[in-house]
C-alpha cells in the first residue's frame, strides 16, 4: 500500500511511512531497487542507498514466476565487529577445550 498513492517517493517518505530503523530500511531498499529482482526504480541509479535517493515503483517489471523470492542484502561485517566475533568463538571453545 505504500506504493498505491504514488509511484515515486523519496527515502525520507519511506522511513517515516514504515517507520523502519534507517539501517534496516537501507537494506531493504538495497533489496528491491539494485537485486536481480528490481522491483523498485532507484534514482540515481546505483548500488548505494542514500537518504536523498527516490524511489518509483518499476511497471515493466516481470518474472516467469507467479511468487517470487527476494533475498535480502548482508550487511558487512566491520573489523571491530570481525574482531569481537573472532574473540567470542575463541572464549566459546576454550570453555569446551577445559570440559
């Protein structure tokens, strides 16, 4: 329904009709607009999503398929994060390593 009313509406417009967390909606977006599946227009194109970006719902778009899956974008992974992931598997099998 968010699409019904108008077939482009700006970054901004989305965050506050969903009320989605900024960083889930960038991935979502990432989703729809730049997958295989495109089925949001982004402008301008691109494969980043920015908070001035538009975005128009895609009228050519079509699949074979009558259900389609899209697949969510995976966020990266920062060194900090690397390293904190890193350190916990490595308290986690030490406690194994002792039993």
């Amino acid at each position: 329904s968010l699409f019904n009313n108008s077939n482009k509406l700006s970054y901004n417009d989305v965050k506050e009709s969903t009320g989605i967390e900024e960083e889930e909606l960038g991935r979502v977006l990432q989703s729809l607009a730049c997958g295989k599946a495109r089925v949001l227009k982004k402008v301008p194109p691109g494969k980043d999503i920015a908070n001035t970006d538009e975005f128009e719902f895609n009228a050519d778009f079509r699949h074979k398929l009558f259900k389609i899956k899209i697949n969510q974008v995976q966020t990266k992974e920062t060194v900090e994060e690397n390293v904190n992931t890193t350190e916990k598997v490595f308290q986690d099998r030490q406690y194994l390593i002792d039993a």
